[in-house]
C-alpha cells in the first residue's frame, strides 16, 4: 500500500508555562458562553459509554440543547459496562508516596514515552475531582473497615492509587452517569435516540455540523444537525473479530469520520490484554476478560518443564515457573500490560503453556487463600470467580485460572488537540475514539479515568470555547444531501452483491489474519504478507457478501456487513502504520526491534512523533507527523526489572 507524507502537524491549544499550570491557563483563557445563549446551540453526542454520558450529561446540565445516540437498545449496554478492576485517581489516601505527578509519570512511562506531557499531566490533575464526582453521584466504592475509600494496586505502579467496586467498577461507574444522563433527559435538555447507528458526518464550510444515522428498528435513514458533534463511540478492538469488546462495538464512526478529514492517529497502538479466558473453538465469537485487578494476589506461573501435562496441584513449587516475579522483581505480577502478555506469549511459545493447544498459564490464588483467608478473596473478587466458573466449569478457589492475552483496548484513533478538537472544526473526539492520553500502551485502570476526564471535566470547558462563536447558521443542503446519497449508495451496494458468504465469515477470517500478522508479534514480512491479503479478502467481500432481508426493517446482517466493510479499510490502514513504524514501543512490538533480553527497543530519534493519517480519495494516505517533545519526563528505556 502507497502513502506519501505530508506537513508537520502541531497541537497549538496547549498552554505554555510551567505543567501543572497549564489546564487552569486553558480553562481561563476559554470563551464562555452566557446561559441565554446556551440554550440557541445545539449538540450532538455519538455514543453513551462513560464518556459519552458524562458528555451528555454535563452539557445537558450546563444547558445546551443535547442529542444522544447510541446504538444499543439503552445507554446503560454501553461496553463501558464491561470495566472490572477499578479507576485510577492521585488521592493518596494510602499516604504510600502517590501524587499527580507520579500518576502523570506512570502515564508517560507505561506509554513508553509517546504520549503528550500536557494532555497526560491534566488527565492525572482531574483524577482526583472524578472520585469526589462519583461518590457524589452514589457509586457504590469498596471502603475500609473506617469507611474510607479503599485502593488497590494495578500493573505499572508501585502505589495503590485503583479505586475500585468489586469487579464491576465500569458497571456502578456507568449508572452514575446514566442517572446523570436520565436527569437532564427528564428535564428536557437532552434528547435520547436509542437504536441508532451513525453513518456519516456532516461537513457545511469546513465545519463538522451534523450526522446522518440509520434507525436500527425502522430503516430509516435521518439527518440531524447541530452546532458541533462529539464523537465518544469507543474503540476499534474488534477488528481482530476475537476480542474482550462486546460484538457490537465497531469502528465506523470514527472511520467515516475520518473518511470526511479527521486524521487517524497511531492506528497500530492496540492493547493485548494478558488475562482473558482463553480461546476454546473455532464457533467462540468474543472472549472474556479476567480483570487486572486479579494479579495484586494471584501468581502467574507455568510448569519448568515443557509439555507437562500434570494437574496444577501435582506440580511442586520448586517445579513452578513464576516467570514475571522471576524476571520483573520489582513490579512482580503487577508489569504493564504489555510486558505481561508478551510474557505469556513467551513462555507458551518455549511450549511450556497448560491447557488445551498449551495457550495458557495458570492465575493462581492458592497463596492469596492461605494468607487471607476464603472469605477476604472472595470478598475483593467473588463476582469474577463465579463468572470464570460459569464459562469454564472450573472452580478458581480449587484449581487455578487458565489466561492468555487476547486483544482488549485500542490506544490508537482520532488525532485532536488538547481541546479533544478533530482537525475538522466542530467535531469533537473523546474516551478512546481518540489517541490522546495513553501513548503506545495504557496502564489498566486508565481508561474509565480518560472517559469521565474528557466527559465530565474537559469537553464542557473546551467545548464552550469554539461554541462562543455560535451559532453557526443554516447548514448548506448540498452538503447535507450528499452525505446522506453516499449513506444510501452504501447500504444499496451492500445489499446487490448477493453472494454467499456471511459478514462474519469475512470478519472471522479478516480478524485471524490481523491477530497471526498484525497482534502481539509484527514483522516486516507478516505485515507484508497482510497489506497483500487484505485488499484481496476485501474485494472478495464486496463480490461475494450475501446480506439477507430488506434496507426498511430490522436488519442486524446489514448492520454487521457495514461496519465489517469499515474494518477492512481500517485494518489496511493498522497494518501500513505497524510497517513503517519500524520501531518497538509498548504495545506495537516490531521483532526486529528488540534488546538483548527480548524487550522493546524504541528508536527515539526516528519515531518519537504521533502518526496521524490523512485520508485519500486515491486510496494512498498521507502521514503527518506530530513531533513528541518532553520537559518533565527523561525519556529513558522503560526497566520493570
């Protein structure tokens, strides 16, 4: 696949100054917009995770005309719900040497340096203000015997700084904001459209001021407009067809978003999440995630010798491989995540992996249970030890979990400022639609952290900046009528093919081919090998797809077959950026770069930029490169060690 590169790109919302000045320059400096003039503008919200019904809500309460929408039949099946392990925040109330700055540190380094400093230090200062909004809200927080918050620690930190509710920390999270949302739904502020899928955006003078979506129950194709569109619609995980994402989420959002002009940025930073169930057949569909959390007291380990097949139990400690706690002794089982899967990968591929294929280590609780006690584990857990239970049979106070890294979170997607800006004015990207905070590898617990920051604190002050200058007239028909042509002209091709292979069978094979040649492990042959076979399988698809029923109905096999045709697109695109990052660096893991001891060996000096693709007509993107410049942090190969 061709590209060609282009200018230089730069944030310039950015404040200079010293760091922890910055976000409170950048709030003071923001236009504000008086309530009377509040009520003339209008927002459109794609989405309705955590960030997107912070979003929602916020706005709503600040009292901007909102309209929500989401695909699923009620904002509350937004995947957000899935989070287990908890939120991080720089409270401190552990008094174990935690502080914005450590937070901010992590951040960086667990990134593997290619994150900005400016967007990372804000993130870590509005930590501290999403707990106190929660509680607030009535998140249900485990406390200590006291009654005070209690933490706990996650991969990639030495302090305990995770608040956490159990294993469903995403699930209370997500209702705070939904009750949030149902508020300002009640008074009139916001308007919910549940059942619809965005298709298109908008684009009147250069200006993001609409979307055209599809009303999953009905057919109908609709056009609504607004001032300015924020986009919160997630992550693109599911190209990998296997994957801890539920089955809906997709990428086409942001992918016809950024067919209009916004850049993609860092496509192939994606997240391979360490323990997950494993893959048991050929029918799976989706994987499940083990929370992170599980590794404070479960010890990862695998048997010294290759191809043993002796129950967990019959295996002697001192025939145990206790491999991260051996290589990583400082951080121990708690490595980023990256590093872990990696690890697993390892040790499996030296065929010393348990379970069926030897795709496996164990988790093991047995210390944790002897130390603590059946009761105090199950207490911290016993929601994600029944689920384990439930899908594999095997009871985890018994026996240890089998887990093995499956693809989770993706830090790669819409380039924006530190105004969460697209380079398409008015269209706004929050949550992990975007690229923002996380760099090439986000620490667990951060996402939840990253969605109600952008929702909650940042999009409402950023936001009423380029509103100020609102509203901004009739949008031009034209515009409007040629999204939604386009729209049509999509869905009529998708139904004419006619041919005899399912969306999924297309997506099953298209996600294998990215996980064997674009996952955990890349080379410049693999990768080769797959910009080779993708437009293949693509152009297979739209000769071949069959797509039953009619455009006007519910249609789930139409749905599908649109976002599996943006995931090839997109996919294409992944494997070009992984390919000419030649580089190592957190969670894009080149072989050929790599360190003596199997590490990643980045290559400051040619890749520290942000990779944001333009789209082409043409079919040959065009690459911008954001330079990445650090005053706080030394950029420094990252030791676990």
């Amino acid at each position: 696949m061709k590209f060609s590169e282009g200018s230089e790109i730069r944030d310039t919302k950015a404040p200079a100054g010293p760091i922890e000045e910055r976000w409170e320059k950048r709030k003071f400096s923001a236009k504000l917009v008086n309530p009377a003039n509040k009520r003339k503008l209008n927002v459109i919200v794609v989405g309705t995770g955590l960030a997107g019904g912070s979003a929602a809500a916020t706005l709503g309460e600040l009292g901007y005309n909102v309209k929500s929408f989401c695909y699923q039949d009620s904002p509350r099946r937004a995947h957000s719900i899935a989070a287990q392990g908890g939120i991080n925040a720089a409270k401190n109330y552990r008094g174990d040497g935690d502080s914005i700055y450590r937070l901010f540190y992590d951040t960086v380094k667990g990134g593997d340096f290619r994150a900005r400093e400016s967007n990372v230090y804000r993130l870590a200062q509005v930590s501290v203000n999403i707990i106190d909004q929660a509680v607030a809200q009535g998140v249900p927080f485990a406390r200590e015997y006291g009654g005070l918050l209690d933490t706990r620690s996650f991969g990639g930190a030495q302090v305990s700084r995770t608040f956490y509710a159990r294993g469903q920390t995403g699930q209370q999270l997500l209702l705070g904001a939904y009750q949030a949302l149902e508020r300002q739904v009640a008074a009139g502020t916001v308007t919910m459209y549940t059942r619809h899928e965005m298709l298109d955006v908008i684009v009147s003078d250069g200006r993001a001021r609409g979307i055209i979506v599809r009303d999953m129950v009905t057919g109908e194709i609709e056009r609504h407009i607004a001032d300015a569109v924020v986009l919160a619609s997630g992550g693109y995980g599911n190209v990998f067809f296997l994957s801890t994402n539920a089955k809906g989420c997709n990428t086409t959002a942001i992918w016809r978003a950024h067919e209009r002009g916004a850049y993609f940025a860092n496509p192939c930073y994606t997240q391979i999440h360490p323990t997950c169930i494993p893959v048991s057949g050929e029918y799976q569909s989706k994987l499940t995630l083990m929370s992170e959390s599980l590794r404070n007291d479960g010890r990862v380990w695998v048997p010294l010798r290759k191809n043993d097949t002796r129950a967990p139990g019959d295996i002697p400690d001192e025939e145990r491989d206790y491999y991260l706690e051996r290589i990583y002794p400082a951080f121990g089982n708690l490595v980023p995540r990256d590093i872990a899967s990696r690890a697993a990968k390892n040790v499996c591929d030296e065929g010393r992996g348990v379970g069926p294929g030897g795709l496996g280590v164990y988790l093991d609780f047995r210390d944790a249970i002897n130390r603590l006690g059946r009761d105090a584990v199950e207490k911290k857990y016993g929601n994600l030890f029944e689920m384990y239970e439930r899908i594999t049979g095997e009871n985890p106070y018994d026996v240890p979990m089998r887990i093995y890294p499956a693809v989770h979170y993706t830090m790669g997607g819409l380039w924006v400022d530190y105004d969460l800006q697209s380079t398409i004015p008015g269209l706004f990207v929050i949550g992990e639609a975007n690229f923002s905070d996380h760099g090439a590898n986000r620490l667990g617990a951060s996402a939840l952290m990253q969605g109600l920051a952008d929702g909650y604190f940042v999009l409402p002050t950023t936001l009423g900046d380029y509103l100020a200058a609102g509203p901004f007239g009739d949008v031009d028909e034209e515009a409007v009528a040629e999204a939604e042509i386009k729209v049509r002209s999509k869905i009529d091709r998708l139904l004419a093919v006619n041919g005899d292979r399912t969306p999924d069978s297309f997506h099953r094979e298209l996600g294998k081919l990215m996980w064997d040649y674009c996952g955990m492990e890349r080379t410049e042959e693999s990768l080769r090998k797959a910009l080779e076979r993708i437009p293949e399988l693509r152009e297979e698809f739209w000769r071949n797809v069959k797509v039953t029923g009619t455009a006007e109905e519910l249609n789930q096999v139409l749905e599908r077959a649109g976002r599996v045709a943006d995931f090839f697109d997109l996919a294409e695109l992944m494997c070009l950026d992984a390919l000419v990052r030649t580089e190592s660096c957190g969670g894009h893991f080149r072989a050929e770069s790599q360190d003596s001891d199997g590490e990643a060996l980045r290559d400051d000096e040619h890749f520290a930029h942000v990779s944001a693709w333009e789209f082409s007509p043409s079919g040959e993107p065009v690459l911008h490169k954001e330079p990445l410049e650090y005053e706080y942090v030394k950029m420094s190969q990252r030791s676990y060690k």
